[in-house]
C-alpha cells in the first residue's frame, strides 16, 4: 500500500472511528457531524506535529490544546457542553496501541519495549490533560478578560 | 423567579423540600449521565437560588449528592441522593444542561420546572439501534487506523458489535468491574480465536480497536477536569476507579490470551 493511500486512510477511519464512538456516546443526532470533523482535524495536528519533528508529548499537548479550543467554541455556538465534543474528539489520540503494546511487552516479559511503551503511553495521556486543560483555562481567560473590559 | 411568588406559593419547609428535590432531580440528570462535579455543584445551587433560597451548600462526588437550602423565612431542608452507576449518555447530558439553564433564567414557575423535568425523563431514548451502529464502526474503523487490514477492520466490527450489545444489556447484578473483566476476556478471546481458525490477520490490530470501546474515557477525561478545576476528592476518586477498571481490561486480555496462546 503506498504511502498516500495509507494516509488517505488513517484520515477516513479516524474520522469513520470518531463518528462511532460519538454514537456510543449517544451524542445528539445534530453535533454527529461535527464531533466526526472534530476527531479528524486533531489528529491532522496531531500528525502533522509528529511530520514536524516534534516528540510525542509536544503533539499531544499541540492536538489536544487545539481539540480543547475547537469544543469550547463549539460548545459556545451549538449551546451544548463542552464534553460532547470533547470526548469524541480525543478518541484518534489516544494512546490505545500503545496501551496495548505496553501489555503485551509485559506478558512476553520483554521490559525494554515495556518500558519504552508503558512511558510513551504516559507521555501521550499527560500531554492530553495539559493540553485540553490549557484549552479551558484559556478561554475562561480570555471571556473572563472580555467581561471585565466591558464593564469598565 | 421573585420572592413574592414564593410567597404566593406560601414559604413553608414544604416548599423548600420540594425545591431541593426538583435541584436534586436536575444534579441526578447531570452526573449519572456524565457531568463533572462542578457543574452538578453548580447547577443545583443556582436553581435553588433562582427559586428564593438564601442559603445552600451542596457536596457531591461521583457517587453522591448532598445538598441543603434554607429560606429566607428559616424553612430549612437537606436531602441526600446515591447515583448507583455513571454512563455515557451525552444527549441526556445535553438536555439536563438545557433544562438546568431554561429554570435558572427564572422564565418558569416552580409547577412548570417539575413538569418539564418530568417530560425529560419521560423523552424517548436514543435508539439501541445507533449504539449498536457506532460499536461496530468504531471498533473496525480504529483496527484499520492503527494499521490493520481490511480483513481485521471486519473481524474487529463484528466483535464491537458483540461488545456494545453486552454492555448495553441490563445486568444490575453484575458488578462493574466484573463486567469489564468479562468483556475485555471475551474480546481477547474472539480476536486471537479469529486469527486461528482464518477470518483474522493480525491479533494486535484487532484487540486494538476493541480495546478502545472499553477503555473508560468518560471517567478518565471527567476526573482530570474535576482534579484541575479544584474538585480533588472528586477527581482522585474517579482516577482510581477508571485506573482499576484499566488494570481490569489488562487482566482480561491477558487471560485472554494465555488461554488461547495467540500472538505469542
């Protein structure tokens, strides 16, 4: 499979993969679409910082900064909650390969690639929770900044 | 909602009991279909307000609610609610949040706010039909993103399919984990099984996208925003909960595959 179409794909199954789990997560019919987009433009980041060269934490903190951003302005507009866009869009970064490869290094009692995963499992979910966390203070920054200046 | 309305209605800790319930009822909606903590706090302190109460204090935690409101004239009320399990219903979520902002705005009367609670919980639920859907196509879709092949995107489909209509089944006496344990063994066990007899190419692919319809993302996301946005006791509870049920998975999964000797 060449290269193109392997990332032609990865793009359509995130997207496809999203869209199944915002149904899992019974979200309204109205913010499928949406959330599916959601899913699919993180993970662009996400890969696109890996093409760029950084390490496995900084794209994760980049994606999930950006997925934090993305639902918080869709939350505002469609008036919904934040974790209905939130939680669909974070599925194409998590760590569940490397969950995976983590346990199966563990069972093989091969504790080289188990460390090796076990941290980049770790790295990936931390940079996810700073991330999404940087998000949400941001922009209650930011209202909270724009509120003020109003008032005066 | 304006104090000479409460008046009307005659300020008696009757009123105030019913208050806290209808508060109650909303802050219920909210946390057992996936609400962080500080919204449920939030929500049910401001309806209490919004309906003349000068005074209140609510607690709550992932499996509890505790609130209590006191009327301007001393009419005192507290209530307790246990929330038995969480789940992943968003839409729900969404339409307590509407709901909770519609009463706070102070558009409704009291008797109005009961009637549309009630109607909320009377609303049709979101067809089994798209859960089911959304098993299948998650599971096959994610088998195929981390690299699997057309073959292990079906394989993986149809055990997603298999997962998400056990786990929608009603078994109030199957405790959580056991259920998560049960859920990633029989995973674990289809996936490498399939490899064996032939549909299956690769074991790995296909227990990857499984894996990621167990994995507890809701509780997982929920306790990290409860720990930063001040919720301590809150948010370590729900880490060590999805922490355990992540041991869980591992542990079915390994059985898993030490039984059916795949992928070694």
């Amino acid at each position: 499979m060449s290269e193109t179409v392997r990332t032609f794909l990865e793009f359509l199954t995130a997207f496809l993969g999203t869209l199944g789990f915002a149904l899992v997560f019974r979200v309204h019919y109205k913010h499928l679409p949406v959330a599916a987009v959601g899913g699919m433009l993180t993970y662009l980041i996400y890969k696109l910082a890996v093409i760029g060269g950084a390490s496995l934490l900084a794209a994760a903190v980049f994606s999930a900064f950006f997925m934090g951003l993305f639902s918080e302005i869709c939350a505002r507009i469609l008036r919904a909650p934040m974790a209905v866009f939130l939680l669909p869009c974070a599925i194409p970064i998590v760590p569940g390969s490397y969950l995976y490869y983590t346990m199966e290094n563990l069972i093989t009692q091969n504790f080289a690639d188990f460390r090796f995963y076990l941290m980049n499992t770790l790295e990936v979910a931390i940079g996810i929770a700073v991330g999404t966390s940087a998000a949400t203070i941001g922009v209650s920054l930011f209202f909270y900044c724009k509120n003020k200046c109003r008032k005066k | 909602m304006t104090n000479e309305n409460v008046i009307a209605q005659g300020k008696t800790s009757d009123f105030c009991d019913d208050l806290l319930r209808i508060a109650m009822d909303i802050g219920e909606g909210l946390l057992k279909n996936g609400a962080e903590v500080h919204r449920v706090e939030d929500s049910v302190t401001r309806i209490c307000r919004a309906y003349g109460a000068v005074h209140t204090e609510v607690f709550c935690i992932h499996s509890v609610i505790i609130a209590a409101a006191r009327m301007a004239d001393g009419a005192y009320s507290s209530q307790i609610r246990r929330i038995q399990s969480v789940s992943n219903n968003l839409s729900a979520l969404e339409d307590f949040n509407a709901l909770s902002r519609k009463i706070c705005s102070g558009e409704y009367s009291f008797e109005e706010a009961d009637e549309l609670i009630r109607n909320i919980k009377n609303r049709k639920p979101y067809p089994l039909f798209f859960v089911l859907f959304g098993g299948i196509l998650a599971a096959g879709a994610f088998a195929v993103f981390f690299g699997g092949s057309w073959r292990d995107g079906i394989v993986a489909a149809i055990i997603g399919l298999i997962i998400t209509t056990i786990d929608n089944l009603k078994l109030p006496h199957l405790n959580p984990m056991a259920k998560t344990l049960l859920l990633s063994f029989l995973a674990g066990t289809l996936s490498s099984l399939s490899v064996r007899i032939g549909p299956g190419e690769n074991t790995d692919m296909i227990i990857i996208g499984t894996i990621m319809l167990l994995i507890p993302g809701l509780a997982l996301g929920n306790a990290l925003r409860d720990l930063v946005g001040g919720d301590t006791l809150a948010g370590t509870l729900r880490i060590v909960q999805s922490c355990l049920s992540a041991v869980m998975i591992a542990i079915g999964y390994t059985l898993a595959l030490l039984l059916t000797g795949g992928a070694f």
